[in-house]
C-alpha cells in the first residue's frame, strides 16, 4: 500500500519524484519503457482509443453527481486540528459507526462538557 501524503509532507515528495525523474538517465528511461512493454496490462494509448474516450459525466453521471456532493475544503474552518491519544477500545467504538466517527466523538464530548450546539 503506498503512504498518503499531506501538507508539507507532499510537496516535498512531489519535489524529490521532479528531482529524480530531472536526474533520470537515457538507459533508466530506456529501460522503464522496456519493462512497460513487457506488460501486458500497460497498452499505449492510441489516437483512436482517444477519440472514443468521453468525460465521466458522461459515462456515469450518477457517480461524478455523488463525488460532487461531497464535502469540500472549508473556506472558513470552524474546527480546529488537534492531535489526542484516546485508548484503542475508544476509537474502535466510534468507528464501528462508520463514516464520521469523528464527528461521533465531537458530539459526544460536547454533550459530555454540556456546551451548547453552534450555530451554524
């Protein structure tokens, strides 16, 4: 599985992957493509494949209608990121919930402190 980068942490991988393939020799670019060739999942894309290519939308308006609706960047975030260390029991309890056990324990430790609901 590969390692989800934030912040900080992906513009420096996104630096290092720039200076690696600026510093890529003919031979390793040559021998990628030969590995690329090799396998018989990787096609090249030709000018028909292309051609007949449409936009998601398209395709499945349903999906892209679903991702649409989805919850962007905040434009004024009202949270505040925080780091706590809760004991595992904790967190699998919230996350057998699912989606927004996060949100789950915001709640629950707003009823716990009895502080109002924001508006908002």
């Amino acid at each position: 599985m590969s390692k989800k980068y934030k912040g900080k942490e992906w513009d420096e991988a996104r630096r290092k992957a720039l200076r690696q393939l600026a510093e890529m020799t003919d031979e390793e670019d040559a021998e990628i493509r030969r590995g690329i060739a090799r396998d018989p999942d990787a096609m090249e894309i030709t000018d028909e494949m292309w051609a007949r290519m449409r936009p998601a939308s398209e395709v499945h308006p349903d999906i892209v209608a679903d991702w649409r609706r989805t919850r962007g960047k905040q434009k004024a975030p009202v949270k505040k990121l925080v780091s706590i260390r809760l004991d595992d029991d904790v967190i699998a309890h919230f996350r057998e919930g699912g989606d927004g056990w996060q949100t789950r324990i915001n709640e629950t430790l707003r009823k716990a402190a009895r502080l109002n609901r924001k508006a908002g």
